[in-house]
C-alpha cells in the first residue's frame, strides 16, 4: 500500500467476470479472500496470496458472494450457501435454483436472503433455501443495481432510473412505491446515515428522509 508494489500475483482462470472479490473471516479468526468463477471458489491469503481452500463448481461470473451469520452465500446457477464455521474447505448446507440471481448480489437481512431475477424478487430462508415468496417489479426494464435494505424497505434500480420501493414489513414484500429518476442507473446505491446517494449516468444524487 504505501508504495504501489506488487505484493503477489495469482492467475486466474483467463474467462469474463466481474464478480468482486468476497472477505470472509475463518474459523481461526484470521482473514480470507473468496474468489468466484465459472471454474471454481477459492479463498486465498490476502497478505500473501497462497491459496487456502478451492471447490471445483461452476460459479456466476456477475454476481458477486456474500457473507452473512456464518454463511457463504454463492451465486451458481441458484444460490449454494456454505458453512464458513468449520476448518478447511467449507461443507455445502444447500444450493437451491429457484434463487438465481440474474445480475445482482444476493442481499442478506433479518435471516432471510434476497435475489433479483430478471425482473423479479425472490426472497427465501437463509437457513435452509427455501423460497418464501416472490414479487415481480412494476415498470421494470433491465436491473443491473444490487438492491439495499433500510428501515424494513429495500429499494432497486432499474437501468432507467426507476426506483421500487418495497415494504417488507409484512409476510411478504409489497410494493410501496415506484420512483423516477429520470436517470440511467447501473451502479448500486449507498446507504449512510439516515441518506442513500445514488450514482447516475448523468447525475449523483443524494436522497435524504425528512
């Protein structure tokens, strides 16, 4: 960091991704790296690269993984949750293809886990895969933004700047509103504070509660 050198150097599988990198933290309390492909998982040593565990499996190359009470949750066709509490390669809990995520991450809140597919919301059990409900976005085009949660809300972004908002206050999301930007969306939002700033094509914009 403090010069730019680089620190070490492994190859990966020479295909398109743009899945982001996932930290993870090991049962010893050290730290991970996780890191998808169409090939395989892998978690390496941050310090230093060296390759601590790899599964052979075909991951999402768009989606990235998340982490969440223990749990590695893998884009793959469906998602495949991993138990991350053990020493070594970390064992499969379940995989369920109902879960698939198109484009964006997979969003983890209250024990429950969100995907969008296509133009639809899948909302299913973080312990166990099970499908709990869907809901399908009004006005949706194309949605490459990864959803956030706030304040038992989550919002997403269509590519035309079209915000759903949608309560999940009740046994099921419900649409509350959908809001126009007027802008093209591809990035995710940020949430900071009581604000969510929102990355445009043309603008930044800064939503604020009253």
């Amino acid at each position: 960091v403090a010069d730019g050198t680089t620190a070490w150097k492994q190859e990966r599988p020479r295909k398109a991704n743009w899945a982001s990198p996932t930290p993870v933290i090991l049962p010893s309390g050290k730290s991970a790296v996780v890191m998808q492909s169409s090939e395989n998982l892998v978690a390496v040593n941050p310090a230093d690269g060296k390759e601590l565990w790899k599964i052979d499996m075909g991951c999402s190359t768009t989606p990235s993984s998340t982490v969440a009470n223990g749990r590695l949750i893998v884009p793959s066709g469906g998602l495949t949750a991993f138990d991350l509490s053990s020493a070594g390669a970390p064992s499969k809990l379940w995989f369920e293809n109902k879960l698939n995520s198109t484009a964006c991450s997979p969003l983890v809140d209250n024990d429950k886990v969100y995907v969008i597919n296509r133009t639809i919301l899948v909302c299913g059990d973080l312990f166990t895969g099970k499908v709990l409900w869907q809901l399908r976005i009004p006005d949706a085009n194309q949605i490459w933004s990864s959803p956030v949660i706030a304040n038992k809300r989550l919002y997403l972004f269509s590519m035309d700047g079209s915000c759903a908002v949608v309560s999940l206050d009740g046994e099921e999301g419900k649409i509350e509103s959908v809001n126009k930007l007027g802008d093209e969306v591809l990035g995710s939002p940020a949430i900071s504070g009581n604000a969510m700033f929102v990355r445009g094509a043309q603008n930044l914009w800064k939503i604020q509660a009253k």
